[in-house]
C-alpha cells in the first residue's frame, strides 16, 4: 500500500503542540501559515478510540455529494435504517464517505457502516 501501517500509540499525542501532524480541522501548529504546503507523513494510525460524532461541519466540507452528511451519517451509525433511506444512503458506494471517513474528528470508518445499513435495507425489503 502507499501508506505505512502504523499502530504505534503516542502518550499524550494530542496534547503536544507538533508541526507534523495534519489536521483537517486547523488545530494543530501544521495549520499555522509558515506550514502551507508542507508534506506529512501519513499513515493508517486514528491515533485514539473511536468517539462521538459532534456537528462542527467536517462532513459538509467533504461531502461530494448534495447530501445533509452529518444527521446521515448519525442515522446510519445508530442503524435508523428508515432516516437513512429518507436523507439519501441509496445513493452512496462505500467510496463516497471515504473523505468523511478521513476528516473525521471521531475516528470512524464509514463505508463498513454504510455497508451494513445497505444489507440491513435489503434484508427487510
């Protein structure tokens, strides 16, 4: 694969301020504009536990498609098949969440999430 599969847990990772990590969301100091432009190693590492999916329009900005990601995304992780088929799952491949798997702050992987719910709607009929 292009990416190193890193599994190595940093003590206190998000708590230092570092210059070589990327953020979606500009928190760290790689957001500051003297790092514009810089390359980053990336790897397979969440670097943490997945958590809980918290509306600050990560989604939105990812989302390739006109679709309302964040309440689909929240109805399809709590298995509300009936919300997912109205906001639009029918519609997705698992290659169409990867952006919101990448940007998202909570560390969930969504095209298995997506897949699940898609084999839950064709099961009930």
């Amino acid at each position: 694969t292009v990416l190193q599969d890193d599994q190595i847990r940093e003590f206190f990772g998000w708590i230092t301020p570092q210059s070589s990590k990327f953020s979606q969301l500009n928190v760290t100091l790689s957001s500051l504009p003297m790092n514009k432009g810089k390359k980053f190693r990336m790897t397979t590492s969440t670097h943490g536990s997945p958590r809980a999916i918290v509306p600050i329009g990560v989604y939105e900005a990812m989302m390739p498609l006109d679709l309302h990601p964040t309440p689909l995304i929240k109805a399809m992780i709590v298995g509300d098949t009936d919300t997912a088929l109205q906001l639009g799952c029918l519609e997705l491949d698992e290659e169409d969440l990867a952006l919101c798997t990448f940007a998202d702050p909570g560390k969930h992987d969504f095209g298995p999430v997506l897949r699940t719910n898609l084999t839950q709607i064709e099961k009930e009929g």
